[in-house]
C-alpha cells in the first residue's frame, strides 16, 4: 500500500500571527514539504491544480520536474489535473515527459475540478463539465495508446496523423487516477477504463464515500477488469498530530475555525465525528485510518491533506515528522496483515512495465 501526502496549495492567513505567506514562500514550502515527504519514507507526493487565488499550483508538471530532480523515490502525482479544461494533447505531452525526467516515477490524476469561474477562463461552458472529461479523457488514452491518432470530437478542433511527443516511457502511459467527491460518473467512468478511482474522502460522511467507492468496484467487475476486490482504490484524508490528543485539538482549533474550506460552520468536534478528519494523537490517527478499511475494503493509495489552512512550514514538517515515524510504519504492517492475496498492490511504473512484456511474451 502506498502512503502519502497531498496539498492543494492554498495561500491563508495564520489565524495566530496574522499573516499569510508570499506567493513565493508558499511554493518554497510545497518544494521542502515534497523533500520531505521522501526523507520520511513515503511514497507520494500529489499537488493540485488551481487558477485562482488563493492558491498557487497552477502548472503542476512545472513543481513536479523540480522534485523529481531532488528525489529518488518519491512517486510524482497530481490532485487532479482539470481534464476539463486543459487540451489533452497537451496533458499527453507534458506528463510523458514528466515520465522521463522522473524515470518513471509519476501517474496523473484527472479530475474536474471544484471552481465554476475556471471553465470560460480557459474557454469553456461549466455545464459541459461531464462531457468535457469524459471526451477529453478518450482522447488522452488514445494519444498515449497509438503512435499516430486521427480524431475528430465536439469540444476542439480534429486532429489528423497526428504524434504526440513525447513517447509515453517504455511503451506505458502513467497510471490514471480518476478522482471525485460526489459525481457517479467520474467513478463509471474510471472503471470503464480500469483505472484507478481516488474519493477525495475529506468533507464527506463515511456512508457517501462507501457507496461511491462500492459503485466504482461494481462496475470495474462489470467491464470485466477484475473482480470488485481486485480494483485500484484510493483515498484522501485530513490529519492534524501532536504526542497528546489534547494539545492537538488545543493547536489545530483555530486553524480549523479560520479555514476558508470548512471555517465558520461545524465545530471541529461535529466535524471530526462526521467526515475522516483525525486531530488527535499518531495512535488516534492509526485507528481512525485503519478503520477506513471497514467501508471501502481494500485499498491501495492513501494520501493525507497536511499543509492547508495556514499551518506554517515548521509545524507541518514536524507533523510529517510524525506520520513517518509514527504512524505509517504500522499502518503499513496492518494493512499488509489485513490484505487478502487477491487483492492487488498499488501500481507502479516498474511492475506495469514487467505486465506488459508478459503480455507480449505470452500473445
């Protein structure tokens, strides 16, 4: 199972000082916070994409080839790309090159994103949301499947032999995740595909994301990929530590109070008894995540939401200090004890590599 850390790159107001962060500041600390990610063993880390303020990640590839030029091992994801709204010739070339500057170290998110403004930004009608992602997405397969691709849609202009350049590394696209809160067909069409399905699993009750998760796992069975138990889950979640439980919900509460995503509405207790946000101690944190497992099944992915709402660089480091010291460390020997054999690893660049020269040894 993989485990690690996803930003969306918000640029707050401390609600203890007063002051919020330069541009710049924030995208040196998403850089440090990626670097760190890997110090701590992890294994992802994932930003998304957003074109207003206040936040900053608004070309994702561009951060990503930094990290991968300072990383090893970390695998290099995005939380989401906008299928929506970017060309998805351009999205084929920009993450086959991520590929190669990362030596294979990166898959995509695709997502629609939660900004109704974004879509005439960039040319588009927001209530073409759904047709949007699920051509643009054909498109993308098509553009990292087939060497040469002629093509002709509604929502851009026809392509003709066209070559999209570069070539996806050793033959095998970045793995796809399809990510969603609330839309059944993001999850549909996911499983069409048989890749993977990501419930953002941070506003939301537990029951919403059982049944998208059980939808998702359904229908992957459904176009014949696998059996429910064999599809690609993954999961977001929200966390905020410190060695007791007290002093955690003390330090994070007028964060939570302040933030412009959940602020000024629920209390933090009402909202940590509703949705999968965990403050509290690194144990509170093990069990709140194992649980996770009790209403999705199986999964391979789980990505904690860390630096949001303002937290200042030092504290979020010291709370990655936790989650690789702590808490992943035994998540991962649980998981591991918990999983049927059937059940699938998380995909890696390697291992999809390795499927296909058996498929090819075996055709």
């Amino acid at each position: 199972m993989q485990f690690g850390i996803f930003t969306v790159g918000d640029v707050t107001v401390d609600p203890t000082t007063g002051r919020a962060p330069s541009e710049h500041e924030r995208i040196k600390a998403m850089l440090a916070i990626a670097q760190k990610a890997e110090e701590v063993g992890l294994d992802v880390f994932a930003t998304g994409e957003h074109h207003n303020p206040p936040f900053v990640p608004s070309s994702p590839t561009t951060m990503l080839g930094y990290i991968a030029a300072r990383t090893e091992n970390l695998i290099l994801s995005t939380s989401t790309t906008l299928i929506t709204t970017n060309d998805p010739v351009k999205i084929a070339e920009d993450f086959a090159m991520l590929q190669h500057v990362a030596e294979g170290r990166v898959d995509v998110m695709m997502g629609r994103g939660n900004t109704g403004p974004v879509y005439p930004w960039f040319g588009k009608d927001i209530r073409d949301g759904i047709d949007l992602a699920i051509e643009n997405y054909a498109l993308l397969r098509r553009l990292w499947d087939e060497d040469v691709v002629t093509w002709k849609g509604k929502f851009r202009t026809p392509l003709q032999s066209f070559t999209s350049t570069p070539r996806p590394l050793d033959g095998v696209a970045p793995f796809v995740w399809h990510g969603s809160i609330r839309s059944p067909e993001i999850a549909e069409q996911a499983a069409y595909y048989g890749d993977g399905f990501f419930h953002n699993h941070i506003f939301w009750p537990a029951s919403h994301t059982k049944q998208m998760v059980n939808l998702y796992r359904q229908r992957y069975a459904h176009y014949g990929h696998g059996t429910p138990e064999q599809a690609i889950v993954g999961l977001g979640g929200q966390v905020f530590m410190r060695k007791n439980s007290q002093d955690a919900v003390r330090e994070f509460r007028p964060y939570f109070d302040n933030a412009p995503v959940y602020g000024h509405g629920p209390s933090l207790e009402e909202f940590t008894s509703q949705t999968p946000l965990t403050v509290g101690s690194p144990q509170e944190v093990i069990e709140r995540t194992l649980s996770f497992r009790d209403y999705v099944g199986d999964y391979q992915r789980q990505l904690f939401l860390m630096d949001h709402a303002g937290l200042p660089l030092k504290t979020v480091l010291e709370q990655l200090d936790l989650l690789g010291e702590e808490v992943v460390p035994v998540l991962r020997k649980e998981f591991a004890n918990r999983r049927p054999a059937n059940v699938p690893d998380a995909p890696t660049h390697a291992a999809r590599v390795e499927a296909k020269r058996q498929e090819v040894t075996q055709a």
